[in-house]
C-alpha cells in the first residue's frame, strides 16, 4: 500500500514519456527518482520519507493531470 503512489507516477511518467508530451522529462524524472530515493532509503513515517512520499503524490497528481488534457 505504501508504494502505490510512487508506482503510479512511474506509470504515468512513462505513458506521457512514450507519447512525448513532457517537455522537461528529466526534470519529472528528477523528482520522480529523489522521492522514490527517500521513500526507500528513509525509516518509514520519518521526515525525509514523508517528504519524498508528498513529492511523489504531487508529481503524481500533476501527471495525471496532464494525461487528462492530452
């Protein structure tokens, strides 16, 4: 349950990659990883986890967003 956010903005990364519709790939990408790295690498429910797991939310949401224009 913990890692459904982070997997949805993945998926979603990579549908709106493949369709090129991202004009700054590597900076989604960017934050995709740094929230991903803090997710995984932090003690759960710590600062740092809770950070990379709202900055993983956002760019989810974004994301979704943005596929919903497209």
């Amino acid at each position: 349950m913990m890692f459904l956010i982070p997997v949805a903005s993945v998926v979603l990364f990579l549908f709106l990659w493949r369709a090129n519709e991202l004009s700054q790939s590597y900076a989604v990408g960017g934050c995709i990883l740094v929230g991903l790295a803090g997710q995984l690498f932090a003690p759960v429910y710590s600062l740092i986890w809770i950070v990379g797991l709202l900055l993983n939310a956002g760019v989810a949401i974004s994301l979704a967003i943005r596929l919903n224009l497209m």
